[in-house]
C-alpha cells in the first residue's frame, strides 16, 4: 500500500515475557467477536477491524490507552498489521504480533518441579489453549507425556537440561507416552517416538479403538499396574477409564498423578467425545467409578498433574496442581458422592464439543493424515463446565 506507515512487530516470546511482567499490557484482537470469544490472548481488548472498510467498529481512542504501545492481534499477522497501520495514523504506538495467534499457539511456559532432589519433573504450558505436558527422568533416561504437535520444546527440554544426563552425558528417550487419545489437539506422541526411537506407550484399551495409534505401527500397550522405570524411579501405570476407555494415569514415584483429562485441578473430563452424546452417560458412570475409587483413594497429600487446566488463573513460572486433599475440598464435581448426582451433573454441564474434534480425533487415532495443523486453533473444551 503506496504510503502507508510502517509499524513494527513483535515476537510472540516478547509479548509474554511483557505479561508475565505487566499486568496492563495492551493487547487489542482485531478479529471478529465470534472469533475473539472463542479463543484470545487473556487480557485482550476486542476492537474489529475491517479490512475490506480500512476501519474500526468502533474508535479506538474511547477503548485504548494513549500512553502504551499497543499490540495488534488477528489470525496469522496480516489483518493486525493493516490495523496497526490505521492505529500508528491516529497517533498510537502500535505493533502487530508476529503470525498473530497461530504464532501464540507455539508459545510455552516449562516450569520445573522439585517433585525428588535427583528426578527431573517439568509441567509443559502451552498457553494458547491450556495444553499441559511433561518431561521427566533421572540417570540418562527420559520421558515425554502428552506432548502437542510443536516438538522444539520437548527437545531443547533434554538437550539443555544437564541432570537428566547419565555419566556419559548422554539422555535416551525412553518412552513417549499418551494419557489418551485426544480430540482437542493434535498430539506428537507417534513423531517423537520414532524419532528417538522411544516406545510410544498407550493404554491397553486403546486397542479397541485402533490398530495404529497416532499412526504408530508397534506402540507399547499398558496394563493397570505395570511398571516403567525410569533411572532409579518407577512410574506406575493406573487405568483410568471414563473420559476416554482407553485413559491412563501415570503415578510418578508415589508422589504424583499425572492424570490426563479425567481429573483436572478445578473439574473433571468430559465423557462425551469418544461415544458421542448415546455413550456419555455410561462413560459418566465408569468416570465417577474410577475419580471416587481411584484417584481419590490415593493420599491427600498425592499432587495431581493434569493435561489441561481451565478456569483457574494460572501465574507465570509455577505449575498447574492441586493435591488430592485440596481436590477433594474445593472441586465443585467431587463434591457430589452419590453416584447419580455426579452423573446428573456431568450430563448437564458439557457444554459445546472442542472445535474440529471429530478430524482431530480421527488423526490422533491414525486414521486421518494431518493436512492442516492449524485445525486445533482455539480453546481446549474437554473439561466439564
């Protein structure tokens, strides 16, 4: 455009680093307001642009600070950067953010955990769409669980992380585990496994729903109860049925549950999305049986890691967890023991399905290629509202 002023942009990474250190950054989504509904950087102030019109819906004057920069958002950066140029012309400091949100689909909080002195436990944040991952190990021998489709972060994890180093200063990727299969992003358990030549381990009832999780030819199918060492640790393997029948959970060292999708810190897995609505209230049934019997069994004093987290405020550089005991007082859900009001609630409170679950699931299951990866942009949908 002949003209036109130039504003600069920034990197997704940059505008984290400036959230995680100002409360009051000014981050304006010009996207429509079904799009910015659905799924937006928090604290995100909505103000349409118009890029067949070169206008706003409204003035930005009467909605944005005149002494900050501001930062456009839309889509992939180019809607935003028409937008910044309108703003930098009525006089505001304006950026547009490098590959709008499909660049803050790839950005990550990895926070450390001291779960043991000598065990190498990190929560992996996606924060676009609350995604949360893990890497562990101890004495050379590693683990990733649950990882999302951008790898580069579970990789600089092992290579940069020196107590995961064995005497040689050598760490083997042992396994590469999936908690279930899942319908609200895609997973890279299949890629990372080949890869690094690690088992892809997945529960054994995940059998019944395909011969080629992930498009994997040999995954390891677990049992309840089996073991899987890694170092001088053990991680046990729990069944744990309900939002998907093929669901486990991984105790680490009798210290912490990383649970998937069927026990989140502030709700529980949605039993809808591998049956449908007709299986939902059985798949309820067997979720209350495994979250009354098993997972709150353990000691209330067992952390609980979950692979998304949802309405709760989540602050910069500490993980995503609550006891059991800390479960048990404050989870709307658990609070509910009869059988029949947990169900009853569960079924009144799904909510709309994770966008584009349905491609979503069939790629995770190996039946569908992935021809898009940007099919899993906007908000995880698989906790119960």
């Amino acid at each position: 455009m002949s003209g036109a002023t130039i504003v600069g942009q920034i990197s997704p990474e940059v505008l984290k680093g400036r959230l995680e250190t100002d409360d009051d950054v000014p981050v304006v989504d010009v996207r429509g307001t079904e799009s910015y509904e659905g799924w937006h950087i928090p604290g995100a102030v909505n103000l349409t642009y118009s890029k067949d019109r070169d206008e706003f819906e409204s003035d930005p004057g009467e909605r944005l600070p005149d002494d900050k920069q501001v930062v456009a958002v839309c889509a992939h950066g180019n809607t935003s950067r028409r937008a910044a140029q309108r703003l930098a012309e009525q006089g505001f400091d304006a950026v547009t953010l490098e590959d709008g949100m499909l660049g803050w689909s790839k950005v990550f909080d990895v926070v450390d955990i001291g779960l043991a002195d000598d065990l190498v436990f990190k929560q992996v944040k996606r924060l676009s769409n609350g995604c949360l991952s893990y890497v562990l190990g101890h004495d050379g021998e590693a683990m990733i669980v649950d990882p999302v489709q951008y790898t580069d972060v579970y990789e600089r994890n092992l290579q940069a992380d020196e107590r995961l180093f064995d005497d040689d200063d050598q760490v083997d990727l042992k396994y590469v585990a999936i908690t279930h299969i899942h319908a609200d992003h895609i997973s890279a358990g299949s890629d990372l496994a080949e890869k690094y030549d690690a088992e892809l381990v997945v529960g054994s009832a995940a059998s019944e729903r395909t011969d080629q999780p992930e498009g994997h030819g040999d995954p390891l199918y677990v049992e309840d109860g089996e073991i899987l060492s890694l170092g001088d640790y053990d991680v046990e393997v729990m069944h744990t049925p309900g939002h998907t029948m093929e669901s486990i959970t991984f105790d680490v060292a009798g210290d912490a549950l990383l649970t998937g999708d069927t026990q989140f810190v502030d709700s529980v897995g949605r039993p809808d999305l591998e049956h449908g609505d007709d299986g939902a209230p059985e798949h309820a049934e067997v979720l209350y049986d495994t979250i009354f019997n098993t997972i709150l069994e353990r000691s209330d004093d067992t952390f609980v890691f979950p692979a998304h987290w949802g309405s709760e405020e989540v602050e910069p550089g500490k993980p995503v967890s609550a006891t059991i005991g800390e479960i048990k007082q404050t989870n709307d859900a658990v609070q509910l023991e009869e059988k029949d009001a947990f169900v009853e609630y569960i079924l009144d409170r799904l909510g709309s399905k994770p966008a584009n679950h349905d491609k979503i699931i069939a790629i995770n299951e190996g039946k569908r290629e992935l021809c898009d990866p940007e099919i899993e942009l906007g908000p995880n949908k698989c906790a119960v509202e």
